[in-house]
C-alpha cells in the first residue's frame, strides 16, 4: 500500500501493533497546524539543544520539554528533572490542548485518567535518528507513554522486551497518534534515519511528542 504524505487522505484508523499498543492514524491532524505555534513558544524558552549520553554520545535528535518535568541526560545518566539544565528555570507549561489531547487518546487505548506531567520534543532533521531504547526513567510503568508525530515521515521500530528481539517497522506520519503501555510499555523502540523531505507546514524536519506520567 502507498500513502501520498502530504494529502489530506492522510491514512486513519485504528492499527493495533499488541495487546495494549494501538496507532490511531491521523488523531492529532485536526491540531497539528496549530500545535506550531504552540511549539515555538515553548521554543522560545527552552531551546531545542542536543544532549550527550551518558556514555558520551551526542544525540541527533534535538530535544527540548514542556510540563512539570522535562527529561534529560548527560554524563550523569538519564533522569527526569522540574527544572531545564540549560536555562537553569522550570520547564514551560505543558499545553491544555496537548494534555486533553494526550488523555483522550490513551482513553481510547484503554488508559482511563492519563495525566502526563512531562512532554519530551523529539525534534529530528533528514538522517537524525533513535537508537533503540527502553522508556523506563518514569517511577510508574502502568501509564502509558502516548507520542504525537508531526511533519516528515519517520520509520518507527518497534521491537520486545528484550533489545535483540525482532523489530517491527512502523511507518509514523504527521497526525499519527501511537499510545503504548501495559505489557508493551517496556517494548524496545527507535526511529530509523529520517528521509529527506520537505512537510508543507513543517518544513525539512519531523517533530515527535512523548507524553508521559513521570513523577
Ligand atoms: C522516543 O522514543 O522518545 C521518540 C520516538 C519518536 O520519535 O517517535
Ligand atoms: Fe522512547
């Protein structure tokens, strides 16, 4: 099957990728546009910045935060934190609309009563990537993690608990919403190198917001 990415016959519906994993295609397109501004406000006091590992790597992704916690990482290791290690202040509010949005769709996975209090901002240009990872930094692995993908295509991994177990590839495109948590919530997970691409309002880069009850 192919998809043109860039109509607005952009994929919907409900895929279910494992017993408490569920992509809900185009969920968050009704938004999207609007959510730009959102993002550049929040820009604008956390800037997007490239972390390090903890093993000295420096992430392709650039990463910046909204809510209550915000994660991070450096040679320390990884960890969640109220304040911005780059501005030394909190981290700029999370948005209602990204909130409700992120708690309405892990209802519609099953999750009833998700209250995020961190969104990390993946922001990835052609050929940044995400190795695969565990999400396992937040205290409460029974919520679940819900990610919002905007602008150009990615290739999502999704493997199993264990990193060598095989991988699944999901193609995540703007306006898709993937919600996954009970038994998939510690589901080894990673973004191939991003495609070159120009997405009409998010221009040559893809945005990915990662909602999740940390504290
Ligand atoms: C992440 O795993 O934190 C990001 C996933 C994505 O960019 O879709
Ligand atoms: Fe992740």
């Amino acid at each position: 099957m192919t998809f043109d990415l860039f109509a607005d016959d952009t994929p919907q519906g409900r895929e279910t990728l494992g017993p408490s994993a569920v992509l809900l295609r185009g969920h968050a397109l009704p938004q999207a546009e609007s959510w730009l501004a959102l993002l550049e406000q929040i820009e604008a006091r956390s800037p997007f910045r490239h972390m390090y590992t903890p093993g000295g790597y420096r992430m392709s992704a650039a990463m910046t935060c909204c809510g209550e916690l915000g994660w991070i990482t450096d040679r320390r290791g990884y960890r969640y934190s109220a304040t911005d290690p780059l501005t030394g202040q909190p981290w700029p509010p999370m948005p209602d609309a990204w909130r409700a949005l992120a708690g309405e769709a892990a209802q519609q996975a099953g999750f009833q009563g998700f209250e995020p209090d961190a969104c990390l901002i993946n922001r990835y240009v052609p050929g940044a990537k995400m190795s695969l990872h565990q999400d396992k930094d937040e205290r409460d692995h029974s919520w679940p993690v819900v990610s919002v993908s905007l602008g150009l295509p990615a290739v999502f991994q999704f493997g199993g608990l264990q990193r060598t177990d095989k991988t699944q590839r999901v193609p995540l495109f703007h306006g898709d919403v993937l919600v996954w948590g009970g038994a998939d919530r510690l589901r080894f997970h990673g973004i191939l190198p991003l495609a070159e691409g120009e997405h009409p309002r998010f221009g040559a880069q893809r945005i990915n917001l990662t909602f999740r009850k940390a504290g």
